[in-house]
C-alpha cells in the first residue's frame, strides 16, 4: 500500500525481491498511470492532501477504498509504504503490518513547517493574506503534530522498515524492530551499464525533480546552482528531471526513465548533490548518489549529508558551500587522468556493495515478525 503513484522505484523494489521468492504481489496506491510494473494486480486508491492532512471526511473515503482494497486479496502481509498508508492500515484492523519509512517523518514535518515560515518571510505573494497565512500554519502545526505522533506509535509497534542509519538509531530509542534498507539499485537496473570512459570534455550532472506549483522544501534548496556554471569556467551542467531554456554551460534534459537517466549519466564525469547546508541531511540518503556511482560518476555532495559520506567513503568529496564547490569542480577537472581513475574506482565499489540485493534480507525478516 502507498499514497503515492507508480512510478515509484522503492516501491517497486519491495515487490521486485518478493516476486523473486515466489511470492503474488498487489499493489494499492494512488491514481496509477499506465505503468508496466510486476505486480499481480494494481488498485486504484484515491488519496489526496486533504486525506493526507486526515479531514475525516476524505480519509474515511480512503479508508474505504483500503478496506475494499484487502477484502478482495485477503494479504498475508501489508507492506505499507510512508506513514499515510502505514497509518490508515493501523486503523483498519490487527494485519500483520510492516511499516516502510521512506522518510523521516517527525523531522521532516519539522522541515515543511521551517519552509512555510521561510516563504512567509520573503514575502511570497501566496502569504500576503493574513487569514491564509493563519490557515496555511495551522494545517502545518496540525500535520506535523498528527504525523509525529502517528510515527511513534507507529515504531512502537510494528516493524518498520528505513532508509539510513542516522534514521535507525533515532527509531531504535522508540521501538526495537527496526530494519536497514538503504535506496541502492537493483543487481537488474544496473548489470547492463559498461565501465566508465576516459573524457577530455568537463561535465557535471545533477539528478533531480523540478518543483512546479510548490514550494521547494528547504533541505532540498538549490537556489544559485545554475548561475556559479553560468558565472564560472566549472565546465557544463546536465540537469536530468527538468525541462527548461537550456543554455551553453546548463542543459536541461527533462523527464528520463530509468534506462535512459543511466545513459545519459554515463556522457559525464561528475555527479552533484548540492543542496544548501541543512540539519536534516544527517538523516537524508538521496538514491542519487548511489545511481551516480553506478554509473561511474565520482560523487560531490553537499558537507553534512553522513549517509553519502559514510557509505560511499573516499568516492565521493564534500563541500561546504558554492563557492568550495566550484574550487573542488576545478581542482578535479585539473587532471582528468586522475578523475578518470576515480570514476572507475567508484563503479567497482558500487558494484561490490551498494546493492539492494545485500539488504533485501531485512526485508524478509521484518516480515517474519510482524
């Protein structure tokens, strides 16, 4: 179960390594589009941010759906994917549940409420109303005091299921059934993709999700990155996700699937994860780093991000800041030798240990004891 639609490449993992045991694996979540994926059968759950802020009107017409949903596969288990659907589960009935916390929860509704006041400061035009901007803060305050609470109660109780281990040892101090599942590729999505190659060009890439009609989540803050490749002899930018006016040093590639963002990562040396310094990256594990260094891309993250730094260790470089990024770019393109040595240690590491295939054990336990 998830609130969320397919597309969704965690998600779809799950089921990838229960498929492969021999298991039958249904999938309910919101609004699927017409998505070629392994499940036995998808189900269309119709969740929405009013259910998601938990209106009683509209997350008992989700709570409906779910019922609907497992009357008709009578599940074993529930893999339960963010703590929407892990909670509207809960609330069903006593089924063997494990909950797959994608996100941090407590923390980060603690981030949405800190990018609400930080728009408000500016002085955004959506915050001019005053009755809003009290209605938009209280809905916030309600959310992260429903969801923080949810949470706990949550990791009480059933299995769950995270992403780093900063996450695991803050969720050890509440409940004891915690499992490691970091966002490494599958053995399939990456078998096919060659050694890097040897480039005299000087290329960066950055992997991500335009944000269009929201307001972009402070941890995630990339404001000023395209002007320093602009401004700065760094080389180009390839910004993979996002479709916008491409110019001579920043090129927009747009949405890619899976096959053809590795093709694309593997025409350059450098993957970027330059989010502005944040207190959430301590407990942060972007999936893009590990896709990076599959793809034979030495890492330059953001100073701060523990899970990158402790996972991909000397493969990857830190920064402090733009300016610091824009010295370390430099420094590597100096000697693309060099660069290129990295490159190549860094997609021989990836493919010894960042593997999901190494962690989905965890997965099979949580269920044995849920």
């Amino acid at each position: 179960m998830s609130d969320s639609s397919l597309p969704d490449w965690r998600v779809e993992k799950s089921a990838y390594s229960s498929k492969k045991r021999g298991d039958e694996v249904y999938f309910g979540g919101n609004n699927p589009f017409n998505h070629k994926s392994i499940f036995n059968k998808v189900y269309n759950v119709n969740w929405s941010t009013r259910a998601r802020n938990k209106f009683p009107f509209y997350w008992n017409s989700v709570k409906k759906q779910v019922i609907d949903v497992i009357k008709e596969v009578k599940p074993d288990i529930i893999h339960a994917h963010n703590i929407f659907s892990a909670a509207i589960v809960k609330e069903i009935d006593d089924y063997p549940l494990v909950y797959d916390n994608h996100e941090y929860w407590t923390m980060y509704t603690k981030t949405r409420l800190e990018t609400f006041e930080s728009h408000k400061r500016r002085g955004n035009d959506e915050f001019k109303h005053l009755s809003q901007n009290l209605f938009r803060k209280q809905i916030n305050n309600r959310f992260a005091r429903i969801w923080s609470k949810a949470e706990k109660e949550l990791v009480e109780e059933q299995p769950t299921i995270t992403v780093s281990n900063s996450i695991v040892e803050d969720l050890l101090k509440i409940g004891k059934k915690i499992y490691l599942v970091p966002n490494f590729p599958t053995i399939k999505e990456v078998e096919s993709i060659p050694e890097p190659i040897y480039y005299e060009s000087t290329s960066s890439v950055y992997a991500g999700v335009e944000s269009k009609g929201q307001f972009t989540v402070s941890h995630r803050n990339i404001d000023g990155l395209f002007s320093i490749f602009e401004n700065s002899n760094i080389g180009q930018l390839f910004v993979l996700g996002w479709s916008d006016n491409s110019s001579k040093k920043v090129i927009f590639r747009g949405y890619l699937n899976k096959e053809q963002m590795y093709q694309e990562m593997q025409n350059h040396s450098i993957g970027l994860i330059p989010f502005r310094k944040h207190w959430f990256h301590q407990y942060s594990s972007p999936n893009k780093a590990y896709e990076y260094a599959h793809a034979g891309l030495f890492v330059l993250n953001t100073l701060g991000l523990k899970s990158i730094t402790e996972t991909l260790q000397e493969h990857c470089m830190q920064f402090e800041n733009y300016s610091d990024l824009v010295a370390k770019l430099g420094e590597l393109f100096e000697d693309l030798n060099k660069l290129h040595k990295k490159r190549l240690k860094v997609y021989k590491f990836a493919r010894n240990h960042l593997l999901w295939e190494h962690f989905e054990r965890n997965i099979f336990d949580s269920y044995k004891i849920c």
